[in-house]
C-alpha cells in the first residue's frame, strides 16, 4: 500500500477518485489518519447525492461515525489501480520494483521498495507533466 504522502501528492496533482468496492481509504485528519478502511457494501459505502459523494458506515465500527464527506477522506489506491491510471504511458515493470513510463516520447524511470511506490512515483510524474504552468 502507498503511503499516506504519496498519495496526498497523487491527489494534489489531479488524481480523481470515484468510489469502487474494495478501495482502501483514511480519513484525512490528523487525530484518525492511522486508520485504513475499506469500502465494502457491507459496512462501507459510497453514497452519491447531488451535494456530492459520502461514504456510510454501516453497523458497528471501533468507533462511532455515522459518514464521511469524500473530501474529508484520502484515497490509497492499489497497485493494480495505478498501473491502470498509467494507461498508454505504461512501458514495464522490472524486478526490484522499477516502472517505465513513456511521457511526451521519453521513457522515464521510477524505482521503489515496492511496486504500488513505483506505480506510484511514475503516476505522480506523469500528473504533473499534464500541468501547465
């Protein structure tokens, strides 16, 4: 799993989230960000309402909350999510965790301890590529 930071600046620089079962999620503040769920449509699901997204928690949980606000919440996409956002730009992954990308006709490297880093690292790049200064 990504860490919290990497997927902070995943988000920052444009990565969308719509809800899926089996996503991994905090809730972004400081006093409970340790806590990874996960959505299930057993205990926690996405909401949609035209003010926007909220993920319900169903039945008992450590403690009590009723429902987050998507905003209020950080996305730790997996490792297969990311590759998938990487699209066409994906050239390889190699042992010891390195993913090639191709941006703009250049291949460009990202090494990691692990994969979903490398994926990671890689979207991250090719996020902020699309940016215009």
């Amino acid at each position: 799993m990504i860490s919290s930071e990497l997927a902070r600046a995943l988000r920052d620089s444009g990565l969308v989230w719509k809800p899926q079962p089996g996503d991994a999620f905090l809730i972004d503040r400081v006093e409970v960000d340790s806590d990874v769920f996960y959505l299930s449509e057993l205990t926690i699901e996405a909401h949609d309402y035209p003010t926007g997204t909220v993920l319900g928690f169903n039945g008992t949980t450590e403690w009590a909350l009723d429902s987050v606000a998507l905003e209020d919440t950080l996305w730790l996409p997996h490792e297969h999510q990311l590759r998938e956002r990487l699209g066409a730009a994906f050239v390889s992954l190699r042992p010891a965790w390195s993913v090639t990308v191709l941006i703009d006709g250049s291949e460009e490297q990202f090494d990691a301890d692990a994969p979903a880093d490398a994926y990671g690292r890689a979207l991250l790049h090719l996020l902020d590529s699309f940016r215009v200064e």
